[in-house]
C-alpha cells in the first residue's frame, strides 16, 4: 500500500527551480532561432555557460534570464515569445516576459537592448550582439562583453559573478590593459582582495 506523495523540499526544490530555468531558456531560444532573431544570452546564464566551460562544479545558478537584442527586432522577439507561451510585462522599465499567466516576474525573461545602457547612470552602453558565440545550445556573449557588463553594472551579484569566473581562471590581471580605467580598478579592487 502507497503511502501519501510526499513534497519536495529543500535541495530538491532548488534542482528543480534551476531545472525550470534550463528549461525557460531553451524554450525562449529555440522559439528566437526558429524566428531568426538575433540575440545573445547575457547575465547569470551567460556566467554559468562560461564557467561551466571550466568546472562545471563552479557553475552557479540563477533564477532569471536576460536575453539581449537590438530594439528594432522587440515586436519579432515579443510575437516568438508570446508564440511559445510567454506573457509579456514591463516592469520598473524593464521588458519582461513570464512563463504563462501564472508566472513571476523574478523568474521571467528580461529583454535587454544591445547598444543601449541599461540604466541612465552606467559609464557604458551594452555589446552589440555581434559580440557574441555559439555555445553549445544557444548564443552567448563574449567574456570580454560579458566581464565589460559586469564591472559597469558592479552590484553584489555581478561582483560575485566576476568572482566565480576569477575562480576558474577565466578572469585574471592580464585583463586589467583591456579595461577603461573606471572598469579596471573595479577588476583592480576584485583582485585584491576578493573579499571585500
């Protein structure tokens, strides 16, 4: 005799949650390949994709994806995605788009724009998504564009994320001459002492 079904807590729940994310994410890329909409995984994604290339045991997961594309291809973008079920918001000025009705903004698609800064006080303005790759299942930013992003938006969680690519060797001194100087102590302060 069966006993009750039994709720995933704890570390399943998280496997989970991060299974969801993988999903979302192919979901969305897929649905813009078949569209041929160009554009590139950035953010926490884009880190996983890179560190993952070292030490998968590195990897850390996120909750969200930011996808990046030029501005004129949005209404392409927002059909495709909508096509495959996604519900699209904007929130706090950013383009957002759910998984379903019932999903949450936290855990959605964020639409950045290539070119554009993503908030009027960055020192810089966002890779064009030529400054991209081919990963192994959808396209990725560059780790040049990508360490660039990071040190010009520098709150906690793109610090850690430079962190985790440092940890793996991807990040390193040598990547202090091809910073402007704002970006470079940003790097400068990381590397010594990655604990601050």
């Amino acid at each position: 005799m069966a006993g009750p079904a039994v709720e995933p807590i704890g570390w399943e729940r998280a496997l989970m949650a991060a299974e969801k994310v993988k999903e979302r994410l192919r979901k969305a890329t897929r649905a813009l390949e078949a569209a041929a909409v160009p554009y590139a995984v950035v953010g926490g994604n884009a880190v996983a994709e890179w560190v993952g290339r070292v030490d998968e045991d590195a990897v850390r997961n996120t909750r969200d994806i930011d996808i990046l594309i030029r501005r004129p291809d949005f209404p392409a973008v927002r059909a495709c995605l909508e096509a495959v079920g996604f519900v699209y918001h904007e929130i706090l000025n950013v383009e957002t788009f759910i998984d379903g009705p019932q999903g949450k903004p936290s855990s959605g698609i964020h639409v950045l724009f290539a070119g554009e800064k993503v908030r009027p006080e960055d020192e810089y303005d966002l890779p064009d998504i030529k400054e991209s790759e081919r990963a192994l299942e959808f396209q990725v930013v560059s780790l040049e564009a990508l360490l660039l992003m990071k040190l010009t938006s520098y709150r906690l969680k793109d610090r850690v994320h430079i962190l985790d690519m440092m940890g793996v060797g991807l990040i390193d001194a040598t990547w202090l001459a091809r910073l402007p100087a704002p970006l470079g102590d940003r790097l400068q302060q990381l590397l010594d002492d990655p604990n601050a």
